[in-house]
C-alpha cells in the first residue's frame, strides 16, 4: 500500500505554494542552503525508493489450530527483523553471513504441573553484510504442541546458542480448559494473502492498518458454518456486517517456507477455518471487535487495529511535529506552535490532511513516507556531535529529496567530500566532512 513520492512530490509542493497555511518556499530557500533546490524538485517529480522502518522488536504469538473434547492442538510462532540478530561470517567458499536460531515453546499445566515442550533450530543468512542491516527481512518459524484441555502457561524463548545470546523471552497464559459454546475455537489474523497462502500477524489480535481486515475463524468439528461476520466498535457499536466468508473444508496447518510463516491447507482434518476480509480504508488505528455469527450461535473476538510499522519519528508526537520545520517557514511553524497540546494536534493534522494525495482514506502516504525517510536520517547519519541525524545536513537532504542516485567519496587535502547525485534533480549535492563523521553542505553543482 506504501506508494513512492513519484507521484506526490510535485503535488505536495504545489499544494504548499497554493495553501497560505502552510509553505512559503521563498522564506524555506533564505532558511537553508538546501532550499536552493527547491525549486527543481517541484519540476522533476524525482522519485525515491524507501525502505519501512519500525521498530523491529521481536514478536511472538500463539494460535489455537483445533480443538476436540479432550485435547488441542495449539501453534506458536515467533518473528525477528534481521537488524536483531548477530551474523557470523562464513570462511567457506560461498562467503555468507549466516546467524543460528533455537526457539523453544515450554507449555507448562496449572493443574499438574506437566510440560509440554517443542523446539526448533533453523539456520538463516544472507550474501552480503547490507543484507544483515535489512529491516525488510524477517526470520520466523513455529512449533505446535498437542496438550490436554487446562489452563497453561507457555513460555516461549529465541535463542542463539553460538553467541550465548537470548532475543525473545515471554510468557503467555492461556485457558484451553472449556470447549467454547459456540463452536468457534479462536481467530487469527493475516497480514497478506497470496494464492492459497496465509501469512499471520505474528502479535496477539492485532490485524495491520492500513491493510484490509483479513482473518481466519476456527471451527471445531462440531461448530456450525459461519453465517457471519460483523465489525464492531471497542464499545460494541456495529460499524460493517456481512464480511465476505470464503469457507475452507479443511483445517490449516503452518508450514515454514523460507522466511515467513505461512498456512496452507491440509485436507484430511475435519476442522474447518471461514477466512474473512474486511475493506478498512476509511477506519482508523484503535481497538475494535469482530461478531462472528453460526447459525444458532455467536461469538465476539476484540482485536487491535494497528500500524505496526509505524516509522519512529510519527509515533512520538514532539518529534514528528518538530520535523516540519524543514518545510514550513519560521513564522507558520511559530503559529503552529502556539496553543495548547490539542490545538498543536489539530494542526499537525490539518497540515498533513491537505496535503493527502487520497482524502479519501485515513493513511496518507505522504504523511507515511516523510516520516520513513527522517527515521532512516535519524539512524543513518547520526553522530557523536549530532545524536538526531535528521537534524545534519544529510539527513535534510534525505528527508527532502530521498535516497541519492549513488553517493561517492572524493578524498582532498583539505577534507573528505561526499557527494550525492540526483540524476532527474540534475543536481549533485556535495558535503564536506567537518569533524569525525560529520558532514555539513559544502557546495550544490549542476549535472
């Protein structure tokens, strides 16, 4: 859903000349030698590649997959971005990087005091150290475990044995001890759909903004088919009714292919899963409920609508609206400035609302790839002298203009001089190092 600023920057810019809200690019240019080329990117419509940026925390889940009078069998699954995990360096000819996982799920019965236990050691790597820095690659696998019906506590750790280190260490309660009524076992949330491939949200009920509501309903053997399914508020206001239902005649079983988690179908069980999908354009982040319907029998699933890749910079209010002061004149940020805490809001997000390229829905893929870009300047450029890269130069640059065409050192006897080419810009921006990893815009010069 993420959309390039191919398409928006030239309508961002033109929106800020025409709103006298907002951008004065005049008093912008006077501001900061970066302003200069202002101008230029209002008529080239440059386009710039982004990675997501989030947080990155590893993330663990567990699953109800079938239920029966006396047992269930229950999955838990975990994922880790690769910018978590320590590579070790093949000395083999295929030059890898390569880091060794063991994840561990411990079931542990209140009642008896029995354990269940399950683990698995998988291996992950990629070609090259960027590949390791990758925030867009995941590792993820799961165990399932079969326990009687009781209350359980499953405690779940990720470890790497060869580094003697431990990222992921949890504990869940969970209560298996009663057979719903309903016949409706527990729902699992996907974040993308593809063929007949399920990939679940590896965070307890939590469907993903700004993707459509998918889910999968669990029946047990004897539940009724679903009729179906309604969404309502955290306060249990129907907001949509009749999802569309698309039944499976099979239970689905996870499966580890390469790097995520995915579930595919297993035709000889009895158990069936109903996969639903609800369009959520227009709904915002917050906490809702899903009302499944039988034919004779409810159940109500409360769940969290979230951004989970949310960029740092926008998830702390102070910061995202300090970061417009790269592009709005002092004496308009000086208003927004004013007033109290929710006034501020109401303007950062009347700030953002013009400029959305579609008013129509509530992410604003403007608003998202601003943010992404100053959380990769913040990371990437970041120093001792300057611990908030998107306050550098370099991380202005980034935040205005994007990821450079190719960026190249030139070693002179007065100093070190990066410089970043944009080829549809037609512009090189050229800084020079002025302390130990600190560059400041030294000169702009046409292609």
């Amino acid at each position: 859903m993420h959309v390039g600023l191919i398409n928006f920057l030239p309508r961002l810019f033109l929106s800020l000349v025409k709103t006298l809200y907002l951008i004065n690019l005049q008093s912008m240019a006077a501001k900061s030698s970066l302003g200069v080329l202002l101008s230029t990117a209002i008529l080239s419509g440059t386009a710039f590649s982004q990675l997501p940026v989030t947080d990155n925390l590893p993330s663990f889940a567990t699953w109800l997959l079938s239920s029966g009078k006396d047992s269930v069998t229950v999955c838990a699954g975990y994922s880790v971005n690769y910018t978590n995990l320590v590579f070790l360096k093949s000395g083999d000819a295929r030059d890898t990087f390569s880091a060794f996982l063991t994840f561990s799920a411990d079931a542990i019965d209140s009642a008896t005091g029995s354990n269940y236990h399950r683990s698995k050691s998988k291996e992950v790597g990629t070609p090259t150290y960027e590949g390791t820095r990758s925030k867009k690659s995941h590792a993820g696998d799961f165990v399932t475990l079969r326990l009687p019906r009781s209350v359980f506590h499953i405690a779940a750790e990720l470890r790497d044995d060869t580094q003697r280190l431990t990222y992921l260490h949890t504990d869940v309660r969970r209560d298996f001890s009663e057979i719903d009524s309903s016949g409706f076992d527990s729902i699992i949330f996907f974040d993308s759909v593809s063929n007949s491939s399920y990939h679940p949200v590896i965070q307890p009920n939590v469907a993903v903004f700004p993707e459509p509501i998918r889910f999968g309903i669990v029946c047990g053997n004897t539940s009724p088919e679903v009729t179906r399914a309604d969404l309502l508020t955290k306060d249990g206001k129907l907001l949509r009714g009749n999802a569309n239902l698309t039944r499976l005649a099979a239970k689905l079983r996870p499966v580890s292919i390469g790097l995520d988690l995915i579930f595919l179908a297993l035709p000889d069980s009895t158990t069936c899963i109903e996969i639903g999908e609800i369009r959520a354009d227009t709904l915002p982040e917050g906490f809702y409920q899903l009302r499944i319907h039988g034919k004779t029998t409810q159940r109500t699933f409360p769940f969290c609508y979230s951004w989970i890749t949310k960029p740092r910079t926008l998830r702390n209010f102070t910061t995202a609206f300090s970061l417009l002061k790269y592009v709005v004149q002092d004496s308009i940020y000086s208003e927004m400035e004013s007033g109290n805490e929710k006034e501020k809001i109401e303007k950062f997000n009347h700030f953002w609302r013009s400029l959305d390229p579609t008013p129509g829905t509530v992410y604003n893929e403007l608003e998202a790839q601003f943010y992404e870009r100053a959380d990769y300047a913040d990371n990437a450029f970041a120093t001792i002298g300057a611990r908030a890269g998107a306050s550098t130069d370099r991380g202005k640059a980034y935040i205005l203009f994007g990821k450079p065409d190719s960026v190249k050192r030139e070693y002179k006897d007065d100093g070190t001089l990066e410089v970043w080419s944009y080829t549809k810009l037609k512009k090189n921006l050229i800084f020079k190092e002025k302390g130990f990893g600190e560059f400041e815009l030294y000169r702009t010069e046409n292609l």
